[in-house]
C-alpha cells in the first residue's frame, strides 16, 4: 500500500502507457492513480516520460484545483494493512543465455565497431552482458539488467540504425514481450553486475545505456551504470551504491530540466554531479537532449584513448614555505578527467580559466591539460578561491599543478602563475 493516496500508474507493459496529452506521443503518458481504487484520476492528470522534450505534467491537485473538486470527495481513505511484499521476478537463464549470440547482425554492434576497435567491443560484449533478439525484424540489442547477486531482472530491447540511433517504436521490455504473469518487476541499474568487481572504485551514472558502454571505454577510471531513463534513481535502486563515490553525468535538456532534477537526487543520496553539459552544450544540443557520448572523440580509436590517460605521478609531498603539514598529491577531479577527453575545448581568457576550468587552448594552439594538483590549503576551503578579483593570490605563487601539454605528460610541475604564462606563450615549452 502507498502512504500516498495518487500514484502514478506503476509499469506492467505498453498497455499501461498512454498518448500525451499534449506532444501526442503514444506509450510515453503515466497517468496517476487513486492508489485505493487503481482507477485513473483523469485522462489528462500524469506525466509525459518525454521530460527533456516534451515536459508535460499534470498533478492530481492541479487537476482538483481547476476542476474544484475536494479530495475528500473523491473517496475517504480508510487505513488498510500493508500487503506481504512480493518477492522479485527473474528472467530465467535459458532465455537470457540463447540471447547472447547473433552480434553480426546486432545493430548497435554494427555501430560500435565503426567507433571502437572490434577486439575491444568484444570484451564489452561480454562486460556488459549485451544481448540480441530476433524481436523488430532482427538486430534489436537487449540491455540485460543483471543485479549484484547475478540474478537478469528484465531486459530492455531497443533496435538502433546503422548511425547507433534508436529507431522509433523499437522498443519493449522482455518480461512484456515473453508476456509472463504476475511478473514483479523491480528494476535495477544497467550495469550493477560489475560492482562486485570493482569494490571502492568510483561510480559514473548515465541515462543511456549505450552511454555508459561507450563511456566505459573513454573513461576506465569509473564503473558506468545507466539509469535507464531521466526518473531511473531511486531510493530502492541506490541501496547498492552504499559507500561508494558516486558522479551523476545527466543529459542536456532544454531549460535544464533534467539536470535540475538530477541535482536534487545528487543531494538527496549525497552524489556529485557533473554540470559540463549544462555549461557547453548550445541551445540546439539541449533541444536535442545530447548526453556526454555526444561530446566525446571519436575519431580515435579506443586503444589510443586508453593510453593517452592522464597519469598521475608518484612523488614525495612538499612543504610549503609556511612549515605547515604535508599535503597528499591528489587525483583529477570528476571535471579533468571528463575535460581532458574532449577535442577542440573551449578557449578562454583570463586568470579565472586557472581556477575554474581543467582544459585550455593557448595562444600558439597548445592544448594544456591540468590533470593533478598540489593544493597547499593556504585558502581552507574550495569557496575562499573565488575571490572578486577571479583568482586567489596565495595559489598563484604556491599550488602547483601536473599539467599534460599537447597529450604529453610534463616532468615539471606549473604554479598557477606560470600556467597562466603558458597561455600568454611566454614560457618555452
């Protein structure tokens, strides 16, 4: 039972998803329910799953607001017990086994190989437990939701064309397809397999998928995971990220909606997020809805992207010329390691770039990455850098950084002063 009286419509298939009412798109609209009759509040009350392009949602209290109805009058709610919990359904192994086969004809595969070295697509294949169906004439991936216990909870079957676009109206769910009864189907996220094998490792979080397949690829530093969709975190689903560092990677939308609402979930469970997509993407790419697959470079192949890693170099620490404590080196930031993948970064101007970005073209065309830094603390804390005169004095002279000019990592270690230098091309390379 709901401690909630209107709940949205839970999912048991496309019969249970409707036409937006307002972008017209069939099997994208919930609707809400009255959790104790399972009737509809109202044709139009519910919200469109479309949020980045479409956006539509209307509340049931919206709805008895316009319409003037209390919603006592509805019906009186009388307590009732909780029902006995369900277990959770699986999909049985034979079905998921005659799955994994047929990658000459998978679509998505095709696709893959055209961006990655095929030797390298096998291993994530076999990583990400990538299945084909027969289902859509053929060629539909099936993205298996395989939990941390090794149990396949459902599969979510998509059909992509030869650009690795999905096609529309290719898609379901294997547990719909197979049209198994009482099928209780509790989510989780793609890719949680791998966390088992990888204890203590960071987490990156995508919506998609095939983002956090080819992600894996662009950035090994992290365990991908894909939510499945704009609403994909929840409480029950984040249960198994418990102790991990965990950086949410939303998708562009338009007026920032998802990443809004991926704010509030990094805030809720104690994340990060990422906001490079909110900074850079154009208005065009929000409308479009681009993830950060969109933004990487894929005109190399993955091998030469792996090892043009950023690498972090052992050192003894240093003290500062105040005596005080030792500072340990530190890792990239979640912002260099995603910053330094990009081709043809941003150019900026000014002493803010130091500070506040990890990515930079200077004046002769160098393209300088900061992927460590020694910080000596003389500010305390991160908010004493933002100083009105855009920089922060002390770290000019005194906090050095790892920096990796043209892909070549440097011996030398940069102040901020001598950064800023580089950029002017008055420091020889």
């Amino acid at each position: 039972m709901s401690e909630h009286r209107y709940i949205l419509q839970k999912y048991t298939g496309r019969d249970s998803r409707f036409e937006c009412p307002y972008c017209k798109k069939p099997n994208q609209f919930s609707k809400y329910i009255d959790s104790e009759t399972g009737n509809p509040v109202g044709d139009n009350v519910g919200i469109c799953n479309r949020v980045d392009k479409c956006g539509y949602h209307y509340t049931p209290k919206q709805y008895f607001d316009n319409n003037g109805i209390k919603p006592e009058s509805v019906g009186i709610s009388t307590p009732k017990p909780k029902p006995v919990p369900q277990p959770i359904s699986f999909i049985d192994d034979e079905t998921f086994n005659n799955s994994l086969i047929g990658y000459e004809n998978n679509k998505l595969i095709d696709y893959l190989n055209t961006i990655i070295e095929p030797e390298i697509v096998n291993q994530l294949i076999s990583i990400y437990k990538i299945g084909t169906s027969s289902r859509y004439n053929g060629g539909t991936t099936v993205f298996w939701q395989v939990d941390a216990s090794d149990n396949v909870r459902t599969g979510k079957l998509i059909k992509y064309d030869n650009a690795g676009h999905r096609i529309k109206g290719c898609n379901n769910w294997v547990h719909s397809v197979l049209n198994i009864d009482n099928f209780n189907l509790q989510q989780c996220f793609f890719g949680e397999h791998l966390l088992k094998h990888s204890e203590g490792e960071r987490v990156g979080i995508v919506e998609s998928e095939k983002t956090a397949i080819i992600a894996s690829i662009y950035f090994p530093e992290l365990v991908w995971l894909a939510s499945g969709g704009a609403y994909g975190i929840n409480k029950e689903k984040v249960k198994v990220l418990k102790g991990r560092k965990v950086i949410l990677f939303p998708d562009a939308s338009k007026d920032g909606k998802i990443y809004k609402k991926w704010e509030e979930k990094a805030k809720q469970f104690g994340f990060e997020i990422s906001d490079y997509l909110e900074q850079y993407a154009n208005d065009d790419q929000k409308i479009n809805g681009v993830d950060i697959a969109d933004f990487l470079a894929i005109e190399k192949k993955a091998e030469s992207i792996i090892e043009a890693e950023p690498t972090i170099i052992e050192q003894e620490p240093i003290k500062d010329s105040y005596g005080s404590k030792d500072i340990p080196y530190n890792e990239p930031s979640p912002v260099a390691i995603i910053d330094s993948k990009i081709e043809n970064p941003p150019k900026f101007e000014g002493v803010d770039l130091v500070v506040q970005n990890r990515v930079f073209t200077s004046i002769n065309g160098d393209k300088i990455e900061l992927v460590g830094i020694h910080d000596y603390g003389f500010c305390g804390n991160w908010d004493n850098h933002k100083l009105a005169e855009g920089y922060c004095k002390p770290c000019l002279l005194n906090c050095l950084h790892t920096l990796k000019i043209n892909g070549k990592l440097q011996k030398k270690e940069y102040t901020q002063l001598e950064v800023l230098m580089l950029i002017q091309n008055t420091v020889n390379n």
